[in-house]
C-alpha cells in the first residue's frame, strides 16, 4: 500500500471510531452493532466473526471494552498505527465529552428534564445491549456444542467473573473440538461452513 493509501486508511480509521464513540452510552458492547455496521457492513474491513472474536478478547485483558476494541480492531486493518490511530479516535470524543459534563453536573444534576432523559438513556442501552448479543450469537453459536456452552454460560455469569467464564469457555472449546476430531467428525469453524455444507446437502443426498 502507498503512503498515501496508508493516511487514507488511517484517516477513516480515526474517524469511524469518533463517529462511534459519542453514542456509546452503554459503553463497550453498545459500541458492537455500530462496529458491526460501520467496520464490516460499510468499509468490509472484518468479518461478523472477527469482530465477535475482538470483542471477546476486549473483555480478557485489563482496560475499557471500547478502548480495547477499536485497538484490537485498528491493529488488525493497519498495524500498530492502525491501533493508535482507533484508539485516539474511540478516546477522544468520550474525554471531550466527560470534562464538559464534569464542569455542567453540578449545574444540572437536580433538574428533572435531566434526569428523565437519562433514565430513558438507561432503558435504551439494555435495548441496545439485547440487539448486539442477538447479532453476535448469529455468528458465535455454529453447532449444538456452541449452543450448549452458551446455555450454560448464562446462569454461571451470575456466580462467576466474566474473565473466568471466558477461559473456562475457550478450555471447554479446545477439548471439543479435539474429541469431535478424534471422533472423526467434520468440525466447522463458523456458520458460513455450516450453511456451505447445507447448500450442498440436497445434491450429495443428505436430505434422502
């Protein structure tokens, strides 16, 4: 890629996240419908799959989802200053908008409109929330074995930190994937394989 292919890249990376970051109210995974249609629908910079992965990643490490996010994210489009270039977009914004409510909180915080709006905000981030694991259980949940570690992901969440569930999560993938594979089953990675596979099916006499 030319230089000036790398600023132009670099650029839009900054800018997607300012774009993003204001409207993250919920925080981190309010941000995942607005990835996944500025990164994947609109610039066709990741897969649905890819993003799921980063997003998982995001909440392994220390730090802030979003930050960790539009890192991740920036370092897998243009390199280490891919990363930067996603983290100062995602980070600015939201500091901007931090020291300016700082400066009004004490002017506005018993004004009723205020907090009516921002109880309103609250609901809508749950809405928000629900959309997003929706639209990434489309791509996390590909066989029966993933729906089962998703029904049961669930009720642990309440017991256990979310880090914790996570590695327990991937351990219990690795020892599947390898007794399918010792089984000799045919394991497919993400639901595109899976949809391939069924295409096919009628024409090899699977549906017979």
């Amino acid at each position: 890629m030319s230089m000036k292919g790398q600023w132009k890249t670099l650029f839009h990376l900054f800018w997607t996240f300012v774009k993003i970051a204001p409207v993250t109210f919920g925080g981190g995974f309010a941000m995942i419908p607005l990835i996944e249609k500025e990164v994947v629908e609109k610039r066709k910079w990741m897969k649905s799959e890819e993003v799921t992965d980063v997003f998982a990643l995001s909440q392994s490490v220390p730090g802030a989802v979003a930050i960790n996010s539009a890192t991740f994210i920036g370092h897998r489009i243009a390199g280490m200053k891919g990363a930067m270039a996603a983290m100062i977009g995602v980070s600015l914004p939201t500091f901007f908008i931090v020291l300016a409510l700082g400066i009004l909180y004490f002017f506005i915080q018993d004004n009723p409109k205020i907090e009516s709006a921002f109880i309103s905000i609250r609901a809508s981030i749950v809405a928000i929330i629900a959309y997003a694991a929706m639209k990434i259980g489309k791509t996390a949940v590909v066989d029966k074995s993933t729906l089962c570690i998703l029904l049961a992901g669930i009720p642990v969440l309440f017991f256990l930190h979310p880090v914790i569930v996570i590695v327990a999560g991937a351990v219990v993938g690795i020892v599947t994937i390898s007794i399918k594979r010792k089984l000799g089953y045919d394991v497919k990675m993400d639901r595109k394989d899976r949809e391939e596979e069924n295409d096919f099916e009628p024409f090899m006499g699977a549906g017979i």
